[in-house]
C-alpha cells in the first residue's frame, strides 16, 4: 500500500499527464516534455492505483494523434486494467456473433 506522499506524487503526475494529452498540436519543447511524463508513468503503472491508471488510459484514448510513446504507455495501462478486471478467466467465453452492417446498407 502506498503512502500519502507517494498518492499525491501519483496524482500530480496525473494530472500532467491528463493536461499534456490535451495539447493537440504541441511544440517540439511540449512533446518533448510530454514523452517524458508518458516514458516515467510508463515505469510506474505497474505500481499506480487502479484509479489513476483509469484516468490516464482515458486521457489517451481521447488523444487524436496518439505518438509511439504514448501508444507504448496506452499498452501498458491496457495491460494493468485486463489484469485488474481477470480478464484472462474470461477467454474461452463464447459470445455470439453479430454482423456488422456495412456503410452502403441503410434502413
């Protein structure tokens, strides 16, 4: 369990994390110091609180223009959310198929 200094250290970084994804066109000194923040969360996930890892996989998910950092963080927080919810109990669940109507059909 992790101490009050190092949540509020987890949230700070957050909350950068979740500010710099919104910058849709950054600057080479903003994406520079983006890729940091995604590089040292990248070495945290494994260790962050389910909460924070949400809130992080969200505010990438939302990023139009996602670069190889932060694919390579989305990943990661992808991998720590299947592990949090088991998803791996849940592979050989068979679910049924539906089709997916194509652009051309319409009712």
């Amino acid at each position: 369990m992790k101490d009050k200094e190092e949540l509020k250290e987890d949230a700070g970084l957050v909350r950068d994390l979740v500010a710099m994804c919104g910058v849709d066109f950054p600057t080479n000194f903003e994406r520079d110091l983006r890729d940091g923040l995604f590089r040292k969360a990248f070495t945290l996930v494994p260790k962050m609180e389910t909460h924070h890892v949400r809130r992080i996989n969200e505010a990438l998910c939302e990023m139009d223009f996602p670069s190889e950092v932060a694919l390579g963080l989305r990943q990661a927080t992808l991998t720590r959310l299947a592990r949090h919810h088991d998803l791996k109990a849940f592979r050989k669940v068979e679910m049924p198929k539906v089709s997916v109507p194509s652009k051309t059909q319409h009712n």
